[in-house]
C-alpha cells in the first residue's frame, strides 16, 4: 500500500499539481472539471483513468488535444468502467508473473462517466466490474441529463426538471419519473465502499477518496456536478447552486460501507427549503406556475422522507 | 512553439503529454513539466472570455478557495500562497470572484480590455457591513 496524502487543509490540498490541464473545452463554470482536480490531487500515486463518452469526454480529447497529465483511456459510452478494470486485471497479472518494470509503484485506477453513462449506458458493465470485484473508482459526475448531446432526460433527471426530451408546455411539467437511486444501487452489489460527495464540499469530497482509494475492491462515487447549461443558471453560481443542493438535502452527503453501514457526513446547520434550489434553476422554472406548484410540495415531502431514511438507516446500521 | 500542420501529427490514437519522461507526475510543477504541443495547456482558451477576473493581493487572505474551486486550473498558487492568475485559461466564468470571502473581494471581473493599473487604483474600498451579500441565493 502506498502512503496516503496528507491535506489537512486547504492550503495543504492547494500545494498539488494538477494533473488535468486547461484549455479544455468544458463550458466556463463547469462542475465537472471541479470534481476531477479534487479526486485527482487527492493522491500522489500514479493514475490509470478511463472516461466513458459524455462531456468530460469529448471536452477533453478533443484531437490534436488532451488535457490529462495520467495514463487516459476513452473507448466508447459504455465501457469507462470496463476499460479501467482491463487495465487493473493486466495489472494484477503482471504483478504476479513478476514483470512490473517499477514494482513499487502501485498506481490508482479510476473511471469517470456522466450520469448517462453511469445511470443508463453503462449500468450493465459498472454492475459487472463491482461483481467482479475489481480493484477499481468508478466516480459518476451526476448532472442529471445526457449534456453532451443537447439536454435529453437520462435515468437521474428528477421529477420535474424540463429536459430536451421531456420538455415542460401547457400539457406537461417535464420528466415525469424519479431518479434512480444508484448509490442504493451500487451499495446493495456489496461495494466496500460507496458515497455521495459534491464539488463544494472539497473537505468532505477529498475525505472520501481517500477512503476510496484507500479500501480494498470496487468503489462507487456518485458526485454531483452542476450543469450551468442544462440546469440554466450563471456560469458563477456552480458553487451557490451546489450549496443550495446540499444545504436542502437534495443532495445528502453520506457514504455506505461494505453495505451495510451507512454515515451521514454532512449536516446542514440551517436546512432551506427545496423551493429555493429549484427557483435558482430554469428547468425548474415553470413549477412556479400555479397549475405546477403542487409539484414543489411534493419535492419537499420527497426530500424529507429520503432525509428520514438515511437518518434510520444510519442509527440501525443496515 | 511551432506547432505541426494538420498532416504533421503522429499516426495513431496515442497522445503523449510530455516531450520526455517525468519521473514524478504528482509532485512536479507545471513550470517543470515539458509539455508536448499535444497537451491542451499548450492552448489557449482566452477568446472565450468577455469578462475577466483581476486579483488585488493587498486584500487577500490566501484562503484559496478560488484555487479549489476554480474549474480551469487558473488560479496560480504556489508554497499556499495565490499569486496570480493564468489568462491562457481561465474562461471567465467568474466563480473565483463569487467564492472569494474577502471585503471588499480581492479578485473581481473587469472587462476584457480593462488594463490591470486602472482597475487596482478604482478598486472599492472596504463597506461597512450593513447586509449579507447573498452570492447567488437571488
């Protein structure tokens, strides 16, 4: 095992040098590239990194470019997942025929998806590689809708939220279905260790990965990443809208391990109301409409009731 | 940097970074690396930008929440201190400006043509705290 890093704080953490490099093509204001430096200078190891087709993808391949500094691999939608642990069973092999050139260097592997390729594409591979076991990260960057390709719904656009394919009128409110539960999803396969982390929680996020990296098997992170384009809000309100998301419990912040036992890791001293996180948004903009305003009671009595779940699933430890 | 032509590249789906090896990625700067002409930091991205940020450090506490929250890796910190920013990269979006808890805030968007002397000598003056400035809550 190799040491790992130590960040106290944020002056700590801002000695790193990244590994992701500018002048990629992600939008101003974009989350994504947020979440990657924080998961990526939470080590000092070697990095072994996948993409599965989605904005990060196309934004930062985009030839004669790359904007990695790691060993980066992109094959297609689904596999990300599937790539990385390739790689991490070649590993394996090597390492026990003996043939590693630098034996003492024990490098990460990590794959990165949208939610499309997370929630949808790729579910059958990720769920593959976690019943395999293998030694891996698989980190989602949760914007919950396919941005890449103009704004379809995906399986993690809420309740609510018009989408390109589920667009709000005079005849309906937008996407009709909930979102999936993956982190559920991913801790029922017995993961080591799963969590939910956000981009404006840099302590708690990097706490995480850590952790991550750190346990032995398959590793699901669910990160949510705020889509200044497809959320429609001002490219420098990311970190405003992340806090609303978190501070509402839209998105709790907690984490399973091997399972069963799961932790709050986040509580908000003041929690706000739902209403504010979605007025700050303009896929939400027409819940305000009175023929719709039902829909944000419901979005509460929903967040409430998730909140309540964690709460009992944390004190019984199941 | 001259740069190769359209036909001028390698042949293959492999980009290297580096001209070179570097033996410790991680701990090594990006003014020490030697980046190949396919590395995207080779670019730049400043067209983008209508607005950009400017960086008062009279004012700065060197909590480097800009440079944790920065999504394209142009805020320039070095031994925990902030010392400027990269504008080959940064986008303008603006976020530095809205995390900096400072009063008055130490980084602050000016227009593209705004020369860095004029904007320090008009930078505002410390307000009376009179009420929250609510970032992004409308």
């Amino acid at each position: 095992m190799s040491e790992i890093k130590k960040i106290k704080n944020l002056k700590e953490f801002s000695t790193s040098a990244d590994r992701f490099e500018g002048a990629n093509l992600l939008c101003p204001g974009c989350a994504h590239s947020i979440i990657v430096r924080e998961v990526l200078n939470a080590t000092n190891d070697d990095l072994i990194l996948a993409a599965s087709t989605g904005c990060l993808e196309v934004c930062t391949a985009v030839y004669p470019y790359t904007s990695w500094d790691a060993s980066w691999i992109h094959i297609g939608f689904e596999n990300g997942s599937t790539a990385v642990a390739g790689a991490e069973a070649m590993y394996k092999a090597l390492k026990t025929k003996g043939r590693l050139k630098q034996p003492d260097r024990v490098p990460k592997f990590v794959a990165f998806g949208g939610d499309g390729a997370t929630y949808d594409i790729g579910f059958q591979w990720i769920s593959g590689c976690f019943e395999r076991g293998h030694n891996m990260m698989y980190v989602c960057l949760d914007n919950e809708v396919y941005a890449n390709t103009g704004g379809q719904r995906s399986s993690s656009t809420p309740i609510g939220a018009s989408a390109t394919t589920t667009p709000a009128g005079s005849v309906s409110y937008g996407e009709k279905k909930n979102k999936k539960d993956m982190v559920a999803i991913m801790a029922a396969h017995g993961a080591p260790y799963v969590a939910q982390v956000a981009p404006n929680k840099w302590k708690d996020m990097v706490a995480k990965i850590q952790k991550g990296f750190a346990a032995e098997g398959p590793v699901f992170i669910n990160a949510m990443s705020a889509c200044t384009t497809e959320w429609k809000f001002a490219p420098e309100d990311t970190i405003a809208i992340s806090d609303l998301a978190t501070d509402s419990l839209v998105f709790p912040l907690y984490e399973i391990i091997n399972g069963t036992e799961l932790n709050i890791t986040y509580r908000p001293k003041n929690i706000i109301p739902v209403r504010d996180y979605l007025g700050a948004q303009g896929r939400f903009k027409h819940l305000f409409k009175k023929e719709y305003s039902y829909l944000i009671d419901e979005w509460q009595t929903r967040v409430d009731a998730k909140w309540e779940q964690l709460q009992r699933r944390e004190e019984a430890r199941v | 940097m001259e740069k190769a032509g359209w036909d001028g590249f390698e042949i293959g789906a492999m980009l290297r970074t580096f001209d070179g090896a570097i033996q410790n990625i991680a701990t090594t700067l990006p003014e020490d690396r030697a980046y190949s002409q396919s590395s995207s930091f080779t670019a730049s991205v400043a067209d983008w930008r209508i607005e950009k940020p400017l960086f008062n450090k009279d004012y700065c506490i060197d909590c480097q929440f800009c440079w944790v929250f920065c999504p394209d890796m142009s805020i320039i910190s070095r031994d925990k201190k902030m010392i400027g920013i990269d504008f080959d990269h940064c986008k303008g979006c603006g976020i530095c400006v809205e995390v900096c808890p400072t009063n008055p805030k130490s980084l602050l968007m000016f227009p593209e043509q705004k020369d860095e002397e004029s904007a320090l000598v008009e930078w505002p003056k410390k307000v009376k705290k009179e009420k929250e400035d609510e970032v992004g809550e409308e």
